[in-house]
C-alpha cells in the first residue's frame, strides 16, 4: 500500500480541520437571512451563544481571527495610540500589521519570557506617560495559548488588573482559548476573566470552516460593527456558517481532551528516537527539535506515508479533530522508521 492510497494525515495545522457530516447537515439546516440588517436568526444565536459562554453582554460574528483581532484594536484604540504586545504574538507579527496600517495604531512589542508571558514589570515600563511626545498607550494584546503554551489564570489576572490600574483596556487573541479551557479544567467565562474583549476561532481545533467571534459588552459590539463593514466582513445569509461555528461551541470544546492526550502520546513516542528532542506538550501541538541535515528528507519520507508535515528544524505539529490515535500511531512509526529507531 502506498501513500496515495492512504488517509492523508494533515499535521500542519488544526485550521485544516473539516466539517463532518452532524455539522454539515446543521450547516444545510440553518435558518438564514441578512446578517447585515441583523435578520439572520442563526448568527443572532450564535452571537448571543458566545457572549452567553465568555461572560460578556455581546458577540459579533466575523470571517478570521485576524478580522476580529483587527476590529478590537480599530474599537479599543484611536489613530496616534498604542498597544502593548507580544513581539512573537500574532496580531503583532502575523496580521500583516493592520492595525498600524488601517488604524494608525502603533504597537509597542515586548519580550515574551520562557512560558509565552510577558513580564509584568516590562509591561509597566512600556506604558508611556501622558506626554505629546509619546503614543498614548491604550490597549495591552495577550494571546492564550501561547506557542501550545497555557498561560496561568493568576498571571491573567495580575496583568489585567495591572494595566487597568493604570487605565489600559486589555483585549484577549483567544485563536485557541477552549483548548486552555480544557487543559486548565475552568469554564470558557473563567478562561477570559479581566479581558474586555475577546476574539474566539471558531476554525481551528473547533473544527469549524470559517468564522470567529468577538465578545465584549453591548456598547464596543455596536461600535465594532461599524468597523466590521468598513473591513468588508458583512457576509449577508452568514446563517449557513454560523450554524457550524454554533454546532463547534456545543459539541466540540470538551473533546479537545482527544486532541491534548494524542499530543502527549504522540511526543512520548517521538521521545523514543534519539535525534530527536521533544517535550511533553500542554495542549494540542507538539514541538520537536529535528537535525537541520535531515528536514527535507524526513518530509518527504513523510508524505510517502501520507502524512503532511511542516518539517523544520524547530518542528510544530498540531494534533486536532481529523487526527484519530490510529494515526497518531502511523505518524511515530513514520518517524521511528526514518530514523531507524
């Protein structure tokens, strides 16, 4: 048997993930109408969902995390402000800098310590005094979680609570909040406490196609709504995929427990080989450290058996809804095989 005859097993990323046959009959089911004159009955549940879930007053449905991510910045901050951010963090360094293009918003980016945190006392430092010569800082970006990391609740809450004192907003990248949901055993509404917004992919582990959702109080939903149609991001009958990111939210969540113990199983195999280094893994992604010398070979030898990988020294490996134990099995035998382990 050979790798075209084989399920192709995508390690790339839980964005890959695809809908199965419950979320696409309540995709075909959806009730739907113009989400743009607030008629679809299917995004009006999902929004109110979301908001229900997270603790907020109100949710707005957009197309990508970017959007929402680009839509909280656009609503928190005004042209001449700032935020403070990770310089590793994605809606710093991978969101084609949109805020400091479309909004004028300047990022101040800090150092990320060890587990994906930013110092509190760095945080301090970077924010600026009411002075003209300065950016008014106004908004502090976290992201959890961070690189597979989960950032710890007493640390959430010591910097919101800092910047707060200190009259900053705090907005919540939450690309994957339910996998720390999940791994730290609290509610989704206790995982964003302290965050006045908070953006939530629906596409990634959720196993949603397309959408994310924007949670905050009814007040920063309605001005955000205008930046949403400025950004293109009014999809009119939306129901059809709000009803797959609504079905996500009701099924999805709990069993990304499947996807953290296939992760771990996946890296204690990985650790049987001895060139290579990995650790054990927090939620969902694995991260192994490959021999430079051998990267392009291994991806291929890969995709032989089926298995696509992005295959780099500092080698990313995402486990996700598409990824059963069988296959998890068939990739450490892959692995075992090229390196002769």
């Amino acid at each position: 048997m050979n790798g075209a005859t084989l399920k192709l097993i995508d390690l790339r990323s839980d964005t890959v993930t695809r809908p199965g046959a419950a979320m696409r009959a309540a995709m075909a089911a959806a009730e739907v109408g113009d989400d743009v004159y607030g008629d679809d009955p299917t995004v009006n549940r999902l929004q109110a969902r979301a908001a229900e879930l997270f603790g907020h007053e109100a949710a707005l449905f957009a197309p990508s995390g970017t959007q929402t991510n680009l839509i909280a910045l656009l609503t928190h901050c005004q042209r001449g402000d700032e935020y403070i951010v990770g310089q590793e963090a994605h809606t710093y360094k991978y969101e084609a800098g949109g805020g400091a293009v479309l909004g004028g918003i300047q990022p101040q980016p800090i150092a990320h310590q060890a587990d994906g945190s930013l110092a509190l006392a760095d945080i301090e430092h970077a924010i600026k005094p009411d002075d003209f010569h300065f950016a008014r800082s106004r908004l502090l970006a976290l992201e959890n979680t961070f690189g597979g990391r989960v950032l710890q609740p007493d640390y959430m809450k010591a910097a919101t609570e800092l910047v707060h004192r200190r009259g900053l907003a705090t907005h919540l990248d939450g690309a994957r909040i339910c996998n720390a949901a999940v791994k730290l055993g609290i509610s989704l509404r206790q995982a964003v406490t302290g965050f006045d917004s908070v953006s939530v992919c629906l596409s990634k582990g959720l196993g949603a196609p397309v959408g994310s959702v924007l949670c905050a109080d009814r007040e920063f939903i309605g001005r955000a709504l205008r930046w949403r149609k400025m950004l293109g991001g009014g999809m009119r009958q939306a129901g059809i995929l709000a009803a797959a990111g609504l079905y996500a939210l009701e099924h999805n969540v709990e069993r990304l427990t499947e996807d953290h113990e296939n992760a771990v199983y996946l890296a204690r195999g990985l650790s049987d080989v001895a060139e290579i280094k990995v650790d054990l893994p927090e939620t969902n992604m694995v991260f192994a450290d490959i021999p430079a010398g051998k990267c392009s070979r291994l991806a291929q030898a890969l995709g032989r058996k089926g298995i696509l990988a992005t295959v780099e020294p500092q080698m990313r490996i995402v486990l996700h809804l598409d990824v059963s134990r069988a296959d998890v099995e068939r990739i450490t035998a892959a692995f075992k095989e090229f390196f002769g382990g």
